[in-house]
C-alpha cells in the first residue's frame, strides 16, 4: 500500500486553542517534537569531557541548566542530564555523542518522545505555577538558569526558569501526564479570568 | 430597622450599610463588619442553640475561635455546618439556625472553588495584633521576606476590641499606618481573614484564608472561596493571643454568661452592649477595663464580685468614680435564669468555705479567670510549654530554635510589653537567619496602672449538697461537666490524656480553648497534684475547623488523579472504547459495538484475536533501557534466568524475585546490542520495578557499570495479534521479511512500518501469531491507523484488557499481582523453566531452598473447568475438597485468581491457586457460590494450544 507523508501527533495538540485562549499574564505553548537524549555520565571523567566537546558547553552543575546553544543541557540528576536539542537531531546526535565517548563508560538513550516541552511566559506565571508547585520561584532563590525536577499538582515536571522571577519557564511533562497538566492549568488560570471564563 | 443593643460612638462597623439575615427563621438585621453572633447580640437574642446532651439552652460565650456554644449551621446561600457564630461575618441573606452539636452536610454538590497556593518567607508572623505587628514590621524593615497571616478581617488584634491609646491617639490609628508601610514592602504580605492551623515539619505552616465567605452570594464565581496557603517559613513567630479562661460553678452555662474581654470586643469592635444590667466575676485585673468600658458606654455594672481580697487602687478608685460596687474575697455560686441569666448568686469565699449567698440581678455575667496564651501552634511545632503557677496557665518553655511566641502568646499580656515582645521576637528570627534588625521606635502607651497578681481559680464550690459538680459545666459544647471529670479521676484516670477520652472534654470544634487548662486544673485538685506536674492536653492540627473540600482544593473531578493516556487515547475514545484504571492509566478495557454486552464484545473480540487478526494499545508496559559493559550482569542478577547469553537481535522472557523467592514482576528482555537491553514490566509496577533495579545497583551493586533509564513513554507499542497477522504487517512494512525462518518467535527487527522506522519484535501473549510493533509515541497513531486500514479486509479487530485477559489466561500467563499474591514463586506457577539452574546466584535464589519453598503442598497455579460450563467463577472465590459446606473451620484449598468465559473453548473456565495443585490434577473440587457448591475439574493451567502450534501462524 502507499505510504503517505506521516504526520506526528503531539501530546498536547489538541489543547492548542485552550492554551492559546489563557487569560493576559500566562502564554502557553507546547513546543512539540524536540530530541530529547538523556545522558548518564560521571561528571569530570574523560568521557564527560568528550561529551562536553563534541556539545561545546560544561555540564551544568545541580539544579540548573546550559540553555544558551542549540543543544540545550538540563541536569536531572547527579549523573545524569537531559539533552534538548530541535526537532529531528536525536540519530545524529546520539551517534556522536557515543562516538565521541568511544569505550568510556557514558550512555546516551532517546527519549524524545517521553515527555514534551510547555513554554510558559507572563507576569502571571509565578502565582499560577505556586498554585500547585512547592518550588520558590524568588528570583534570589531560583534564578534564571535554574532547572529543577518538582510536582506541579500531582505530575512530575522539569521546571527551567528561563525568565526573571519565572515570567519565562519551561515545563518538560511526561507525555501521557501532558493533557492532565493542560487540564490543571486552565483550571487554574480561572481565578484570572476577570469573572469571563 | 434599628438594633437595641448597640452602643453609639463605638465599633468599627458600617452603620450607613445595613444587611438582612434569618436566624432560626427570623429576620434580623445588622451591618458590615458586624459577625453572625455579634450582630444577634446586637438584636437582643442570646439564646443560639441548646446544648447536645442535656438541652439546656446556650448563648455567646466568647467573640472568636474559642466559641464553645454558638455553632450553626449556614443554610443559604449554600449549606454549611458546624461554624462558630462568633467566626461568621455577616453578609446580605446570610440564613442560619442554631445547632445542637450536629450540623448536617449539603446532599447538593458545593460548587464554589476551592485552591491552594505555595508561598515562602523568611519569617511567618501568624496574628497581626500589636505583637505581631511590630515583629512584622521589624522583620520588614531589616529587608527580610514576610508573611504576616491574621484570621481576623482588618488587622489591629486585641486592639480592635479595645480603647487603647498609642502615642495619644487611638491605637487602631497606629495599625494602619503600620500596615501602610508594609503594604509598600514588596516583600512582606499581609493576608487578612486568614488562619494558620498546622505546623508542620521543617517550617511548613498551613493556613486557611477565607476569600469570599463574606461576600454571601455575592462572591464571585472564578474566584477560589477558599484557599490553603501551605507556607515555608524559615522562622515563625507565634503572636497569637491568649483566650480567657471562665471559672466553674453552679449554672455557669446559660445565655448571657460572657467572657469579660470578649464583652470588651464586642462593645469596642462591633458597638454591641452584650446587656444592660451586669455582674462582673474576676480572678484578676483584665476584667476592670471591660466593666469600666461598658459602664461608660451606658450598662449598669450592678458588682464586680472579685475572688482576691485585694484590688489594685487604680481599679478601685475607677470604679469607685462610677458607682461600681467591688465585692472582694466573694465569688458566684451559681446562677438563676430560664431562657436568659437573670441572677447571679454571691457569697464570700474565704479558706475554701463559702459565706452567706446573696443574689444579684442582672441580664449580663461576665467571667474573668485568667488568660491561657495561644500556645497550640507553638506546641506542634514541638515548642514545649511549662506551667506558671502565678497566671495559672501554660506558657512557651523550649522551641526549637526557628520558632518562637511574642506577645501574650507567651504570657505577656500588657500592650507595652507585647509591642516590646514583637520587636525582639522579630531581632531574635532575624539572628538565627544571620540578619541584623534595627530597633524600633516603639509608640507610647502610657502610664500603665499598678497592678496585681490573679488568682488562680478553676472552681467555685457548689452550694448545692454532695459538691459533685454536677451543675458545673467545663466543656459546654460537650456538655461535660466538673462531675465527669471527677468520676475520671475516681475511676483511676490520672493522665488529661485519658481524661480528655473519658470525658470528651477537648474534643469539640474548639479542642478545649476554654476547657482545657481548666481541667488540669480541676484534675490536679482532685488528685492532689501540681498542675505543673500533671500537664495539659496536647494540641494537634488542625487547630480549628477546615472543611475537606479546603484541603481537597482543586483536586476533585477531573483533576482528583492524574489521568494518564497513551498517544492513542483519542481513537480508543472516538472508537467507543470503555477504559480501564490500570493505576493512573487509562486503558482501554473493551470496544463495544452498538447493542453489544460487554460479554459478546469481549468473546468477539477474543475471536477474532484467534481467528483472524486484531490489535491492541500496549503502550503502558514499563519499558526501562539497560545500558552498560555490565548490563548482562546486572540482569542476570535480578532475573531468575540468565540473561547475558541473550544474542542481539534476540528476545527472551524473564521473572524477577525479591529476595523471599516469590515472584514480583515479569516481562520480555531485548537485546538491543552487545551493551544495551531493553526490558518490559507490567503496566502498574513500572516505577517500583525502576526503583527496584536502582536500588540494587545503587546500594549493592555500584560497581556496576549500567545506566537504567526509563523510556515507557518514548514508545508507543501495539501488538498485532492473530493468524492473519503477518498478512497485515506485510501491507505495512513491505520492506521486512516476517517470514519465520527470517523472523523466528523471539527476535525482533528495525524495520519500516507505515512509513515509520520501527522496531518490531515477535512475542506473543496470546500464543497467536503476534507481533509487537514499537515506534515513538508521537508516531503511534500514523502506525495505529496504517495497521487498521491494511487490516480491514482481515476484519482487523481492537481489543482491549479484558480480552487480553482472557487470551492470556487461556495459555496459563500469569498476571503478577492477580494470580500471584507475593507468596508465589515461579515454581508455584509451574514455571520452574524460567529459573536459572546455571547462575551461581540471583535475587532469591538463596529462598528456593527453604524447606517451606519445597514443599509439595504449596498453592500451585492450575485450571479449573466449572462442571456446568456455564458458570462463571467469581474471581477471589474459596475452593474446598467436599461438595457440602463443612462446619467451620473450613479447610480451604485455595482460591480463584483469575475467571473469564472463553471463546475457544466455548465454555468457562479459570485459573486457581490451590493447596497441592498440580497433584490434584483431574481431582474434582468444590467452589462455594451463593449458598451452594459448584463442582470444577482440575486441570493442567494451560487449557488452549498446549502444543504452542499456533504462535508461528
């Protein structure tokens, strides 16, 4: 039979017009398909070194990431980061990286698909997200650069402050969590709604 | 419609605005700021509710949280029970009745909103009276992060309900420009009508702020009525008052019996005369302000019975400016009074003896017994308290070092000392957090009157014959009295603990805030002990009454769980699927077509699984990616069997045991290649089956050079079942040959499916010839719908668990954790295939050689066909060894795990874990089912395709 071009279907595609319609002070967009690698690796070992080259940044350290490139660097964990990269880099990137480690002890496993990418901006942003999120998000406590694996109500999300005083997150949900936490968050952008939602 | 019982000139209520409310099916009036109970006494009505044992009528003893009788239950605009009168502002068509200990829940559903925010400061300051404020506003000028909380709706505390002076003006003047400042300070928060009720480990503070309650029907609908602040504070300061504590004795409960300083309160905040004519009853100095203050403003102060025999001469000479008669070294014996007090009783009291009684006209007893600081909070964040004999109560001992009390929280109860009390509250929280305070100028309060010590009495004797105190209440909402705990004692209780339990006493909405001291006080009296000695009762969150649908905030509906979907939730849902909680999951469970019983859909599509072909939606499987130089060990170690022989390009199944032997999870191991597996888990044992695997590399095992990571969500998986399921697959990935020679039972290939790279594996759980098809998830439903459309000349058919079910247990696959229960091993599954004879050792290995795991009469999983095929097992039902019901205790042989009805063999059967199981084969059995026993024939657990001839097509 023919095969025609396929077309992928992200978790939150069919939140799109919910997400677009949120009251002044939250934008939210679901930014779909990124490579996502994750990378086990001791810090500072030879094979670290030669992720970092092949990446040309320094792993970041505890709770923060390397936003700046093309490759994005999330810590998760003591040994471990998350790679975000865009769309359609997860083969190409992930030969390198094993390349480059070569018979050091490092892995790189794809999971681009586990979980997708919600970019939220606003002044709003901060209060929405304490509604159901433990993390201080004072800029003193987490600024810009922070990266922190929390709850969002009952989900489990990487939060990256991108923005001052979180006006610019993004939230990485695993995927068949995505249309919950869509849900939770337009239920919680109610109280914003001026009386109108 | 104008109230009787205000007082002109005085209260901080909105006389220009007047509301209507109903109370007990009356309509009344009164304004805003006005509380329910308030604005009752304002119209005359003392009597709220009768009491829940005895009925004896009750008013209003107090004007807060420690309310012990006036409870209602709101009725409109939506029903609510169980609030204190004394809590309630008044708002327009307020419409509530008294309750008698019992409210009744709405039977409608509550449709205001309800949330929960997160907030941190460095210091929390919980009450903004002038302790409170002046820690606050310390705090805030050294740049520190505050959060000030105050159940009240404006802030101000103690001094709303009083006509104290600060710098010469009134002290109300000073709170606002108090709060103007901090109100400027961007990082101090005032919250108003806002109460804390639990401390929490590691400063975690809960509150509850009232957010539109007092708008009635009028609140707005988006807007969370209320709201649970749960607050990380890096230090506290309790600056929570103290509530006055009542004096037993005979007839201490009826209307118009008050609390002096909540008297106080309601002249000064509310403009309310509580009566007209008074006798005032004190142990101490505190109440002589109130009678003063309600002498000037119009009520006839008929005595002020004082139990010391010595009174201050300030208080004396004020008094005696007024006409106030002071009875010194006299008490109230009791009361007179059917609706309403109309009489107290006097007599002097010297040397434990009561004088001749005398009694007193009035419509008004206030009560003075001392002051017990607020202390429950500071007590559950496990600050200690010690007893001070000179105030008769508990007070703040030993906190730890991020917590402590300021103002008459912790037994300071002059306004000079409690703005004192505040500030250094604030410098010693500012210290431990390493910041340097300024000291504030604080304002004057004037010269403060000589005072003297109170006396400390719990109890006045009864006239009354027998002394039992079985007229003198201590917890009026219970209706507990002197006399319960006089029998506590007498039966042997030593403990307030345990009174507390006999008596109930401390158990009501408002855990004793009136009741408690006093009886430790009456219990040490009664056995002779010190108070000191004896304690209190231990206060525990929350402190005052939150209703669950507070605590539940949004969690309710829809967002109650996570509702966790695979890709492909859509078109289950657009195909009619009926779904399945699988843990958080949604699975679909059947796809019922019109006029379909679940019965006909599940045997239909069991059919066409076995007949022709059909797919499922198996992305829920746990999938975790093992990759390493070590990865064939490590699994060789959690598996039964070995794995590190597995060739790339292969698939093998694996049980995995805790170290008891018994079998917790299973699934399929694929080896990716040479340094990477990745292996399956059931559906709901995902994340332990990680953590499981982590926790043995981690603590036992690091040398281990393997990465375990999870990747269940990356893939969407759809097994494509059935005969005529090669056919299918070659429409759809034409490229891959599944030819068996090619692409034998147990491998699995990269190919291209529908367009997609794929990786395809062959394993089967239906015994069918089956493939499993993995791409990543955003992909799925491309493959899903290239599979359904090449698969409709086939009838291709969408199954879901139950038919999985039923296919499964046809060919005797276990379900760990429904046919196995944590005390079955692989050997109890007739599975002893599956462990390792080679391995020098694995995780329960070592347990297989108990004498109890080699047993021969071990439940061991075999078939049961029912006699009648067409009775259908309940799953969990008993079986025995007779066909009549022995006399207890009946020997029982096992029970049914698992009962569907089969297509293929065109009758029912199940699976069964039974005492000596594969022995008893062909053995007939007994299952008891509503009062009768069904005959079943034991038989071999795999009742279909025992010869396996079907899983190459």
């Amino acid at each position: 039979m023919t095969v025609e071009t396929p077309t992928r279907f992200s978790p939150l595609a069919a939140w799109q017009d919910d997400l677009a319609q949120l009251p002044t002070g939250v934008q939210a967009r679901e930014l779909p398909f990124l490579t996502q690698l994750t990378l086990r690796v001791q810090p500072g070992s030879t094979a670290a070194k030669a992720v970092e080259a092949v990446l040309d940044v320094t792993l970041p350290g505890p709770v923060s990431a390397e936003m700046s490139g093309d490759v994005k660097v999330l810590w998760m964990g003591p040994d471990e980061w998350l790679l975000v990269a865009p769309d359609g880099r997860q083969d190409d990137l992930l030969a390198q990286l094993r390349s480059a480690v070569g018979d050091e002890f490092a892995t790189v496993t794809d999971v681009s698909a586990q979980r997708t990418t919600l970019a939220l901006s606003g002044h709003l942003v901060r209060t929405v997200l304490a509604q159901g999120c433990a993390i201080d998000l004072d800029p003193r406590v987490t600024p810009v650069g922070s990266c922190l694996n929390t709850l969002l109500a009952q989900a489990p999300v990487t939060l990256v402050v991108r923005g001052e005083a979180a006006s610019d997150v993004w939230l990485l949900v695993r995927s068949s969590f995505a249309s919950y936490l869509a849900t939770w968050l337009v239920d919680a952008c109610t109280e914003y709604r001026g009386g109108t939602g | 419609m104008t109230n009787p019982f205000r007082a002109g000139g005085h209260g901080r209520i909105d006389r220009d605005t007047t509301l209507s409310f109903t109370f007990d099916g009356t309509a009344y009036t009164g304004h805003p700021g006005d509380t329910l109970a308030s604005a009752l006494l304002a119209n005359g009505v003392h009597h709220v509710a009768d009491s829940i044992k005895y009925g004896r009528p009750r008013g209003v003893l107090a004007a807060g949280a420690e309310e012990p009788n006036a409870v209602v239950q709101i009725e409109a605009p939506f029903p609510e029970p169980m609030l204190t009168g004394t809590t309630v502002e008044l708002y327009d068509g307020l419409d509530a009745r008294g309750l008698s200990g019992q409210g009744r829940l709405s039977s409608r559903p509550d449709t205001a909103r309800y949330d929960t925010l997160h907030a941190h400061c460095d210091l929390l300051v919980v009450g903004a009276g002038p302790a409170g404020l002046t820690a606050t506003l310390s705090a805030a000028r050294a740049g520190a992060r505050v959060i000030l909380v105050d159940e009240l709706p404006e802030p101000g505390g103690s001094l709303l309900g009083s006509q104290e002076l600060l710098d010469g003006r009134p002290a109300t003047e000073w709170v606002g420009e108090v709060v103007a400042e901090l109100d400027a300070c961007a990082d101090v928060q005032v919250l108003q009508r806002t109460t804390a009720f639990g401390h929490y480990d590691d400063g975690l503070v809960l509150a509850l702020e009232k957010r539109t309650d007092h708008l009635g029907a009028a609140a707005p609908a988006h807007v969370s009525r209320q709201r649970i602040w749960r607050i990380r504070a890096r230090q506290v300061v309790y600056a929570t008052g103290a509530y006055e504590r009542p004096v037993a004795f005979d007839d201490n409960d009826r209307p118009g019996i008050m609390l002096a300083g909540s008297a106080r309160t309601y002249l000064n905040r509310f403009g309310v005369l509580p009566g007209r004519q008074a006798v005032v009853f004190t142990t101490n100095d505190s109440a002589y302000p109130a009678a003063l203050e309600l002498a000037d403003a119009g009520v006839r102060i008929a005595a002020v019975v004082e139990a010391r025999e010595e009174v201050p001469a300030h208080w004396r000479t004020a008094c005696d400016e007024r006409g106030i008669e002071i009875r010194t070294g006299h008490v109230v014996t009791g009361t007179s009074g059917v609706e309403h007090v109309s009489r107290a009783h006097v007599a002097p009291f010297s040397r434990g003896r009561l004088g001749e009684r005398q009694g007193i006209d009035c419509d008004l007893l206030l009560v003075s017994g001392g002051w017990n600081p607020a202390v429950a909070l500071f007590s559950q964040a496990r600050g200690t308290l010690r007893y001070d004999a000179g105030i008769g109560a508990f007070v703040p001992a030993q906190a730890p070092g991020s917590v402590r009390t300021a103002g008459s929280a912790g037994g300071t109860f002059t306004l000079a000392g409690c703005l004192a009390d505040g500030g250094d509250a604030a410098s010693r929280a500012l210290s431990a957090l390493g910041r340097t305070g300024r000291t504030l100028t604080l304002p004057s309060t004037g010269p403060l009157p000589q005072g003297a010590p109170g006396r400390v009495l719990w109890r006045v004797p009864s006239p009354r014959d027998g002394q039992d105190g079985s007229h003198q209440f201590v917890d009026l909402q219970r209706d507990a009295l002197v006399s319960d705990v006089l029998r506590a004692t007498g039966a042997g209780l030593r403990s307030v603990e345990h009174v507390k339990r006999y008596t109930t006493i401390g158990t009501a909405h408002d855990q004793g805030r009136t009741s408690g001291v006093m009886t430790s006080g009456i219990v040490a009296e009664a056995l002779g002990v010190d108070v000191a000695d004896l304690g209190t009762m231990r206060l525990r969150p929350p402190a005052v009454p939150v209703a669950f649908a507070a605590l539940a905030g949004r969690n309710r509906g829809e967002l109650f769980d996570p509702v966790r979907v695979t890709a492909l939730h859509s078109w289950h849902a657009e195909h009619g699927a009926l779904f399945e909680d699988v843990g958080q999951w949604k699975r679909p469970w059947y796809y019922p077509q019109p006029g379909e019983s679940m019965e006909e859909a599940v045997l239909r599509e069991c059919r066409a699984a076995r007949t022709g072909v059909a797919m499922m939606d198996g992305s829920t499987l746990g999938k975790i990616n093992v990759q390493g130089p070590d990865a064939g060990v490590l699994l060789d170690r959690l598996y039964t069997n070995m794995m590190s022989t597995l060739k790339v390009g292969r698939v093998r199944y694996g049980v995995m045991c805790g170290v008891d032997g018994m079998a917790i999870d299973d699934g399929t191991v694929i080896r990716v290649a040479e340094q990477e597996f990745l292996l399956t888990t059931t559906t709901g044992n995902a994340a332990k089956v990680l953590e499981w695997m982590e926790e043995w590399l981690q603590t036992e095992w690091p040398d281990l050079r393997v990465h375990l990571t999870s990747v269940t969500e990356h893939w969407v998986t759809i097994p494509l079942v059935g005969p005529r399921s090669r056919d299918v697959l070659a429409l759809v990935a034409p490229d891959l040959d599944a030819d068996n020679d090619a692409f034998p039972f147990m491998s699995w290939r990269d190919a291209t499916v529908a367009g997609i790279p794929a990786r395809v594996c062959r394993i089967s759980f239906s015994g069918e010839l089956a493939y499993e098809i993995n791409v990543p998830a955003w992909d799925g439903i491309t493959v899903w719908n290239a599979l359904y459309a090449a698969g409709g000349p086939f009838g291709i058919t969408p199954y879901g668990t139950e038919t999985m079910h039923v296919l499964r247990a046809e060919k005797a696959y276990p379900i760990i954790g429904q046919d196995t229960d944590g005390t079955v091993t692989p050997q109890d599954l007739g599975m002893s295939w599956v462990v390792s004879k080679k391995k020098p050792d694995f995780i329960g290995k070592r347990s297989f050689s108990r004498e109890e795991n080699q047993r021969g009469d071990r439940k061991q999983l075999v078939g049961l066909l029912p006699a009648d095929e067409r009775v259908l097992l309940p799953e969990g039902a008993q079986i025995i060894a007779t066909s009549s019901i022995p006399q207890p205790p009946v020997p029982m042989l096992g029970h049914v795990t698992s009962s569907y009805r089969s297509d293929a063999l065109q009758r029912t059967f199940a699976l069964a874990l039974v005492r000596s199981g594969s022995e008893r084969i062909g053995e007939t059995l007994y299952v008891p089912l509503d009062g009768r026993t069904v005959p079943v024939t034991v038989t071999d657990p795999v009742l279909f395709d025992k010869e396996g001839s079907r899983r190459d097509g």
